[in-house]
C-alpha cells in the first residue's frame, strides 16, 4: 500500500464537472494498493496517517497531527502509484492491485479512517477525477506499508 500525503489548506476533487468531495485544512491522500496488500496493511496505515505529526504546533514546529488541529481528510484512489517507468516510454502497471482487490480495501481504508471520528472526503474508485489542492508548507511525504516486509 503507497500513499502521497499532502498537508493542504484546502483540496477537492470533481467528477464529471460536480464536486464529489472537498476539505480545508488537513491531508490530502493519493492510495495505491498492490496485489498482497490486506486489512493489515490498511489498519497501520489508518494509524501512522492520524497520528502523524506534520501540523504546525504553537512555536511552528511538525507537532500535531490532523486530528489535534481539526483537519479533514480527502482520499483519491490511484493505482499509478504502482506505475513502473524503468523500461521503455510506458509505465507498466502490473505491480497495481486489480478493482476486485483493491475496491474493497480502499472501501476499507475509507471507514476505518472515518471512524477515528475526523470528517473524510472521497474521489471515485476508477473514475476519471480532477483533483485540485493547495498544499500547505509545501509538506509531501510518501509512505508506504508491504505485506512482505510487514510479515
């Protein structure tokens, strides 16, 4: 499972030329899962992202996470995140995990990240989105969590 995380003041995210969601301040989520990828791998995610501090404190310094400032979280699906451009002008695909895998566990991620009690937005499993953000700082961190290193 890979995620871009972007500390933004605001971020939303249209389908079709209609908002589907939007948030101000917190953390814009870009999530790409790969074929091993399982419930594991979307709890420790949920938890490293609620408690990661990248939020200015009170003297500026990465001390609050987005929970401790009153953010939002807007999650977008992206299986380029598994793209591979090693080889020729393409990027291969193959390490991305296919819907019937990667529908549920997006799904998944979606509720148990609302269920922390902070407000959650969404983009369209697999559809063709715009996505607009104003990133905060800037602050882009990618993290990442394989079911074959997590044992």
């Amino acid at each position: 499972m890979r995620v871009v995380v972007q500390r933004v003041s605001r971020a939303s995210v249209r389908v079709g030329g209609r908002v589907i969601g939007e948030i101000g301040n917190g953390l814009m989520l870009l999530v790409g899962f790969t074929h091993d990828d399982t419930s594991r791998e979307v709890d420790w995610m949920a938890e490293k992202l609620l408690g990661l501090r990248i939020f200015g404190d009170d003297e500026g310094k990465m001390n609050r996470s987005v929970a401790e400032v009153g953010g939002s979280v807007l999650v977008v699906s992206q299986f380029t995140l598994y793209g591979d451009a090693r080889k020729g002008r393409r990027p291969s695909f193959v390490d991305a995990a296919r819907p019937e895998v990667a529908i549920p566990l997006y799904q998944e991620f979606l509720v148990t990240l609302a269920n922390s009690g902070l407000p959650v937005a969404a983009g369209e499993f697999g559809a063709d989105m715009l996505v607009e953000l104003v990133n905060d700082g800037p602050v882009t961190l990618l993290l990442e969590r394989s079911a074959v290193v997590a044992g």
